[in-house]
C-alpha cells in the first residue's frame, strides 16, 4: 500500500498552518518521539524511517497527520487554522556589534496590524 509520508520539517509546517502557534511544533514532535510530551492527551509518532544522504530520518504518514489534527482540534478549540503570525517591533542599532543573547531591547508598543 502506498502512503504519502512527510519529514519532520514539514509536518511542523503543516501543523503550524492547520493548528496555529499554539506549540513550538518542531520540537513538540521531536518531545513526542522520546516519548517526553503530548498535546491535548494526544501523540504524533512517525510512521517509519527513511534513509537520506547521512542517516535515518523518522517520517510521519498523511493518514496520522490528519488524525491527529482532527483530535487536537476537538479537544483544543483555540487550535485554529490561519492564525496572524504574532511579532513584536523593536529597534536595532546596525552598529551593535554583541552576539544575540546580549543584545537585549525594549519592545515598541504598536497597534496590532496584518502580518506581511
């Protein structure tokens, strides 16, 4: 039997766009995998392994995708498709030179508009 089947990287996108930010979903799947989270009760494990250029990549089926989905959605009704991505405004000095993790700003209050 053939079946569609999605890399990690993907399935974060689709869950993204079909449950909205309501996880980090990268790494709630990698959690899922070691067995460390679930979401609502409910767990996305992957269908099987394929081989790539260096290694085994686990991969999720279509069939499992939806699934889940349809139960997160039932269980979590702020799970909801086509959520405006939320950011923030700061401002940046081009002439600062420090790594990110000392580079702290301040936010800048904005009204809320449509993301680009």
């Amino acid at each position: 039997m053939k079946t569609k089947v999605y890399p990690p990287a993907e399935v974060a996108h689709i869950l993204r766009q079909l449950l909205g930010p309501i996880r980090a979903w990268g790494n709630a799947l990698q959690d899922m995998r070691r067995g460390k989270t679930d979401i609502c009760g409910c767990v996305l494990l992957p269908a099987c392994r394929i081989r790539d250029a260096r290694a085994w990549r686990p991969y999720y089926a279509a069939s499992d995708i939806a699934a889940f989905v349809k139960t997160v959605r039932c269980a979590n009704p702020e799970a909801l498709p086509s959520v405006i991505p939320h950011f923030d405004v700061v401002e940046i000095d081009p002439a600062d030179c420090r790594g990110w993790s000392k580079r702290k700003l301040k936010v800048i209050p904005t009204t809320p508009v449509a993301a680009i």
